[in-house]
C-alpha cells in the first residue's frame, strides 16, 4: 500500500450536521519509536500494549459552513472548557491531512475531548488524543461517503479499510498515536522481522502470542506531573546526526525478532531483561543527545532499584519500562496482581507524586460511543 491508497473523493452530500463520539486507549511500547523522517515516518519499527483504562473520549460535531474559506475551522474543548493552546498542533494535523480528508474545510467542527486520567499527570495524552479524533474524522468521512452522489469504491466501507486509515491519519498526528486504534499488540514500521509491517500505519501483530501476556498489568507511577523540559518531537529530532543512532536503529529490529521468540514461548525473564533494556537504551540515546537531556527523575531511579531488588527477592516477574518522561510503567503478568500491588503500595506510592499511581492492563482498542 501507499499514502495513495488514502486519498478520497470529494464528496457531494446534503448532510448538513452531525456529531460522532470515540473513546480512544493510550498504549505502551515495548521496542521503542524514536528518530523520525519527514512526513511522521519512523526510523525504526515499535510494538506496543494497547491500554485499557488510559483513554481521551472525543465528541465531533460538524456543520456545513454557509460558504467557503480557505481556514479550517475548529474550537477544541478539553473538560467543558476552551483550550486555546490545543489549536497549534490540531491545526498542523489538519494541515498534513488535509489531502486525505477532502471535506476538512466543507464543514465547521467542534471538538470535545476528556481524558480518563488527570490532565496533568505526565501521562502522554498525543496517542489517545490523536487516534480518538482520527476516529472521529473517519466516521464523518464514512457518513458522507454514505451519502455520497459521486460513486464510493465498495472496499471504503470495509472494517480494515477504516482502521488502517485511522491509523495512518492518526500517525500524522503523533506517531505512537497509530499503535492505539486496535489491541492488543500493535506493530508499526515496515520491518523483515513481522510479515504485513509498515511504515504507514500500526497493524495486529499477526503471530501466536503467549497465555502469560493475557491480561498483562500496567501499573503507571506517576513520579513527575510537570511539563517534559524537552518535548517527544525535539527528542525524535535529536536523532538526526546522533553518533548512536544507527546501531539503535538496527537494534530495535533485532530486539523485535527476539520479542517475536518470547511473546510465543512466554519466557517472562526475557520478556522483563529486553523490556527494560529498551527502556533504559531510549533514555540513553536522550544523554547522549547532543543538546543532551535527562527525563528521568531521582525517583526513577529509586523505583527502578527497588523493583530490581524485589524482583530478586521474591522471584515475581515484575519489570519496568518508560516513555520520554520521568513516569515508571510496572509490567507484571495478572496471576502475580496480588503481591506486585502490595510491593507497589508498600515500598513505591512514596516515590509517586502525591502517591498516585494508576491501574491499567492490556486492551483491546478504540470503541465507538453512539
Ligand atoms: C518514547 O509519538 O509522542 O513514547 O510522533 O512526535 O508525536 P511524535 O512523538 P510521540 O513519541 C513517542 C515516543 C515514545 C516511544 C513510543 O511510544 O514508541
């Protein structure tokens, strides 16, 4: 396939208003996206969990404008109220879709958004974000295209056409965006490693994957809730002349062919010891940046020590991974739910902002609320 595939018709409709909702999951990457080309389009392959609990719930509603202009016109709610400062990045999402989403200037929209966790918690809301308005802009083009004078290709209306758009419109919103459409794992970025992979958008991962991985625990240690000093997108661009970024870039698709292993044979001490190197290696390309950085907190460190002793001690198959922030992902299979929580509530809530820290698992990706 190629971004061809995505471009529509111009639709001729009389639809006048309408107004579609989607709940949308975050995700958690186990092999790390990081290093970007133009057009959204990542260095190296990823796969990720698809959360359950973490999602942004979006309302669309859409009007046809009396008459057109050359602006795209949208206000964006977040909780009930204005949020001026989401407009830039809706903006520019708009401006990179335009071309595959031909009624974006027809009609004037209102987007109202809400997350499951605090807004201001660290936690990256882009993937959720992204991929619940990248939902809603496909039921609206499916509703137009429904009602479309100008003759719609049959295969439109198919269930797969619809997700792989979605994820390659939410893509070009926030990368990791496109892994959060469907569960449970997501693989995106064309590699030999997973038949099917592309660098257009997340697909299911398509091999046997283990009972040990069913209903897989993430708890999220919320350790900072302030703002990254260094955004997701100046640390991809950071990647570019990198002295360390080609043999990450290959490693990430050899890490991939190891987890292919592990996710069929179920082999949690591996699982845990690749999980966390990928982790710590994403952090590492961060240090070794050139301006470098560090995301990580003292309390990252704390936790990371304490689960590595834990681990040690009682012989449960906890591990950690992190995104590009100071936050600790706890990963531990639901059979071992009981003692890993009481560790969690004993020995890590200190290290936890306010104590808080939130429960989710895997999950089965986007739904459509009527
Ligand atoms: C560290 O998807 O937030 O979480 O494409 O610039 O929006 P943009 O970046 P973003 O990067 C996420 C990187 C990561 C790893 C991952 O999720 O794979």
């Amino acid at each position: 396939m190629t971004e061809h595939d995505f471009v529509s018709l111009t639709y001729d409709t009389n639809i006048q208003d309408g107004k579609v909702t989607w709940e949308s999951p975050s995700n958690i990457a186990l092999v790390k996206y990081w290093g970007k080309k133009k057009d959204q389009i990542p260095e190296n392959p990823s796969l990720s969990f698809t959360l359950s609990n973490c999602k942004t719930i979006t309302t669309l509603s859409f009007t046809k404008k009396e008459t057109l202009d050359k602006s795209f016109t949208f206000e964006v709610y977040l909780d009930g109220g204005l949020k001026e400062d989401f407009r830039p990045k809706i903006q520019t999402f708009f401006e990179r879709i335009e071309q595959y989403m031909p009624f974006l200037r027809q009609y004037a929209f209102k987007i109202e958004t809400k997350n499951t966790f605090p807004h201001s918690s660290g936690i990256a809301s882009s993937a959720s974000g992204m991929s619940a308005l990248a939902l809603c802009l496909m039921s609206v083009e499916k509703l137009l295209a429904a009602e479309s004078t100008v003759q719609v290709p049959e295969d439109f209306f198919s269930a797969n056409y619809f997700n792989q758009k979605a994820s390659f419109l939410a893509r070009l919103g926030s990368g990791s965006a496109c892994r959060s459409i469907e569960g449970d794992v997501i693989v995106w970025g064309n590699t030999v490693v997973i038949e099917g992979s592309t660098d257009l958008f997340g697909i299911k991962y398509p091999y046997q994957v283990h009972g040990n991985f069913e209903n897989y625990q993430d708890t999220i240690l919320l350790v900072d809730k302030g703002e990254k000093q260094v955004s997701s997108t100046v640390g991809h661009d950071l990647m570019h002349n990198h002295p360390y970024a080609k043999n990450r870039f290959r490693q990430a698709h050899d890490n991939l062919a190891d987890l292919k292993v592990i996710l069929e044979s179920g082999d949690l001490n591996a699982f845990n010891a690749l999980v966390e190197s990928e982790a710590l290696t994403l952090h590492a390309m961060m240090m070794t940046s050139m301006p470098y950085f560090i995301l990580m907190k003292p309390n990252t460190l704390e936790i990371i020590n304490k689960i590595w002793s834990f681990r040690q001690k009682s012989g449960l198959h906890i591990s950690f991974t992190l995104d590009a922030g100071a936050n600790v992902h706890v990963l531990y299979p639901q059979d071992q739910s009981q003692e890993v929580l009481q560790f969690i509530k004993s020995e890590l809530v200190a290290y936890c902002q306010n104590g808080h820290y939130i429960c989710d698992q895997i999950g089965f990706g986007a739904i459509q609320n009527q």
